[in-house]
C-alpha cells in the first residue's frame, strides 16, 4: 500500500505541471485567472511531493495486482487536484460540482454542471478542455513514459490502465517506447485537427478547444449551443472525421503510420463494424427526420444525423442540433450505438466493438451447435481464433456491465428522479459520453442534478473510464489479503 502511494505522490506531482497550459493561456487572454491556477499548481506539486517523500523508504517494484489500486486511486486523486482551479474560479462552484467536472473532463465524458460557457474565462475553458486531452489516451498511459526514469516499473500500470487492444498487440519492446508511440500518434492527430478547424473558419483558441474534445472523444465546448453555435457543414467534417479517426484502435494508426498504408484497417474486424454500423445508422436515422418532416430536405437531414449520431455513437457528445427534439427513436438509438461503437485501444467508451463482436459470435456458435451438436466450431474474429478463456472474461464484463446500470439507475430512482432521465443519464455516463438529458434544450447539461446524483453518475463515470473490472477487484476482500 505504501509503495502505491509513493507513484501516487509522484504522479500527483507531476500532474502539477500541466498547470502550465492554462497559466500560459491566462498570461496570453489577461483574464486574471494566472495565480488561481499556480496556486492550484503548488498545492498538488506540495501534496504530492509530501506523499512521495513519506514514502520513500517503502519504495518498490510494482506487483502486477498493484496496478488495479493504482490506476483507481489516481484518478480520483487527478481529478480532485483538477478541480481545485474550477473550486478557485468559479464563483458559487460546490466541490461536488467542480469534482464532477473535473472528473468528466479526465473521463472525456464531456457532462457538465457548468452554465455560461460563453462567458467562461478563457483560461477556464481551456483547462476542462486540456483535461479531456489528458484523460484521452489515460493519464495513466502517458505517465508510463515518465514514471520509469524515476525508478518505477511501468508494465503493472499497463496492465491495469492501458486500453485493450493494445495491451494485447505489443508494439515497441520496452512499455515506454509504446507509450511514446502512442502520444505521438495522438498528438500528430491533435495538431492537424487544430489546423483544419482554424482553415474551417475557427479562431485558434476554439480550434484548439473542439480538437482536444473531439480527437480525446469528449463533449466539453466553449459555447453553451455546442457545435450549433459555429453552424458550418465543414467544421462539422472535420468533427466527424476526428472523432471517427480517435473510435478506432490507436494501434492500427501506428502500424498505418508506420507502413504508409491503410492496409491494417482493412483487415480490423472492428473497423469494417463500426464503419458499416454507423453508415445504416446515419442514413437510417436521417430517412427518418426526412419522413417526419423535421427537416426541409433530405440532405440537410443528413448533415444533421452525420454530425450528431457519429458524435454520440463515439461518446464523443458534441452536438449540433438539440436532438431530444427528434423523434423518440433516434436518441435512444444513438444512446444504443454509443455502448457499443468504439473500437477496443481507442479513446472511447462502452462495451467496445470487440466484446460486442464475439458475444455475436458466441451466440451464432452456440445456435450452429443446437442444430449440429457435433459441429466443430472454433470462435473467430477477424481470422483470428479467440481463446475460451477471453469469452468468459468478455461475458463477466458484460454481466457487470448491466449489473453496474441496472443498481446505479435504481440509486437515481431512490432519489426522486423520473426512470427515463435515470436510465439515460446513467447509461451515458458508464459509456463515458455526454448524451440529452431531460428537458428539449438541455442537451448534456447537469447542474439541475442533486448533489446526490452528481455524485452517482461521477461513480458512473469512474467505473466506465477504468472499464468496472479494475474498480470492483478493489471491493473483494481476497485482494487484500497477502
């Protein structure tokens, strides 16, 4: 336990450095906001520095079950030292709500409890939007590439933290090389999607802002009105174009890189799902506000469902258009792709299209067997055989999954709340994605949340980002046990 704490003070000590994003952003707007944010920077260098150096004599080589306690006390300790400059700044800001911002900005869950974003402090804007950035590809990934220098072994973080697909397909031999391959990719995406959004007609602090959301797949904006505020079809591409590129496996763009070719997403049995998934999808929905006449033709239909069903089904939220005034089917469908759209290794959340994918293919096995009982029928995905050992493991997650929905909805309905708001507002925030919440207009803002509810769905958001395994070992009393 000691030992964990020591990497937690430093990695707290270290998260006080990205301090220095919004410092410099305050210096360049003088919004005065500069010695908020450095005040929120030496307490977390201090309280970091302090746990690590109390710790330092129990210092040790990680255990591989030290990872699950590592990855989830990091992120709740994370997002309460990011949300101290909300807590400095804000004026009337609770430590729930700035907690719950904080935590759905590292989540890259993209809810928010915050009203006038138009007003916001730059600098303010650009720290939750830097925090969904971070949280993208896991702070916890990003550390890999620092925490060795210090002396301490990365490889038990991976285990615990690093998306699926690619702790499965090792791309570098040292942990850290990957890492660095992985921030690199991401950053390079980052850069050109801030250079297309500033051609699109974005100003540079805007571009910059909607780049960190869309290619980290949170729903934060600057603008109250979301994507709606800009009102451009080529802004919107670019979006979707981000969002579609931050669904798939990280690992695919490194290869893709790597070799110049796009052969490794033509043979990714989840790319080629998700593309045709989201295509009958896109069409399918803007048929339907073509039909019911939400629209006056076909294609500014579909210029609407594109942006808005890609964004939700990537748990991205940004939104262009307040869809809870579409026809009931289109949100609770888009609600629906959004828990299994995103690719296994990608900056997503959900159940990921490689679980959806073999539970489809389990239940087709198991029919084929009903009918041929002596059939042998290995499970494939992608040419690919797939161990029984991941089915089980696949089909645990999967009952904790809806378990996890199903007792977190019925706390909101101890509460008070109405169940249609409940299941959505819950749903959402297991997938990690910032999806319309109750009333037409109120898209995915959640200050009218008790401080109760808020803090349901910030465990929500918790459970989903660490994807509910590495939190809920933590509660069985074997792992405590030497």
């Amino acid at each position: 336990m000691l030992a964990v704490a020591h990497v937690l003070g430093l990695l707290l000590a270290s998260f006080a450095l990205t301090y220095a994003l919004p410092v410099g952003c305050s210096l360049l707007f003088a919004d005065g906001l500069a010695s908020r944010f450095l005040a929120a920077a030496a307490i977390t260098a201090g309280a970091g520095l302090a746990l690590a150096g109390a710790t330092w004599r129990r210092r040790r080589e990680l255990k591989p079950r030290d990872g699950f306690l590592l990855v989830t006390l990091g992120w709740l300790l994370l997002s309460g030292a990011a949300a101290l400059p909300l807590l400095l700044a804000v004026p009337g800001l609770t430590f729930t709500g700035a907690y719950f911002e904080a935590m759905s900005g590292l989540t890259t869950t993209g809810s928010t409890v915050l009203t006038g974003l138009d007003a916001l402090p730059p600098s303010l804007n650009f720290w939750r939007h830097a925090l969904e950035w971070f949280g993208g590809l896991s702070i916890v990934v990003m550390a890999l590439a620092v925490l060795p220098l210090l002396g301490v072994g990365g490889m038990q973080l991976y285990k615990g933290a690093a998306p699926g697909a690619v702790k499965d397909e090792r791309l570098a031999p040292r942990i850290t090389e990957t890492a660095k391959q992985l921030w690199f990719v991401y950053a390079l995406i980052t850069i050109a999607g801030v250079a297309a959004l500033r051609i699109c007609g974005m100003s540079w602090f805007d571009a910059m802002c909607h780049a960190f959301s869309a290619v980290g797949l949170g729903g934060f904006s600057t603008h109250d009105r979301s994507i709606a505020w800009f009102d451009s079809p080529a802004i919107e591409l670019v979006l979707i174009a981000l969002m579609l590129i931050a669904a798939l496996n990280f690992a695919r763009h490194i290869v893709a890189l790597r070799r110049l070719s796009l052969e490794s997403y033509r043979k990714d049995a989840e790319c080629k799902a998700i593309f045709a998934i989201l295509a009958v999808s896109v069409v399918g929905v803007a048929a339907l506000l073509a039909s019911h006449g939400v629209y006056g033709d076909f294609m500014l239909a579909l210029r609407h469902s594109a942006f808005n069903v890609i964004s939700q089904a990537t748990t991205s939220g940004l939104t262009s258009q307040d869809y809870q005034q579409w026809p009931v089917f289109a949100p609770y469908w888009m609600l629906f792709l959004s828990c299994i759209v995103c690719s296994t290794g990608s900056t997503g959340g959900g159940i990921k299209m490689f679980r959806t994918l073999l539970l489809a293919r389990e239940a087709g096995r198991e029919m084929k067997l009903l009918i041929h009982p002596a059939a042998v029928a290995p499970l494939r995905i992608g040419g690919r055989p797939i161990s029984d050992d991941v089915g089980r493991s696949v089909l645990a997650f999967i009952f904790l999954y809806f378990m996890t929905v199903a007792l977190l909805t019925f706390a909101m309905l101890l509460t008070g709340m109405d169940y249609d708001p409940a299941f959505t507002v819950v749903v959402a925030s297991i997938n990690n994605t910032a999806h319309g919440f109750g009333a037409p207009g109120a898209v995915h803002n959640l200050h009218s949340l008790t401080p109760l509810q808020t803090w349901i769905c910030t465990a929500a958001m918790l459970l989903g980002r660490l994807e509910i395994f590495s939190v809920i070992v933590l509660l069985r009393p074997a792992y405590w046990r030497k």
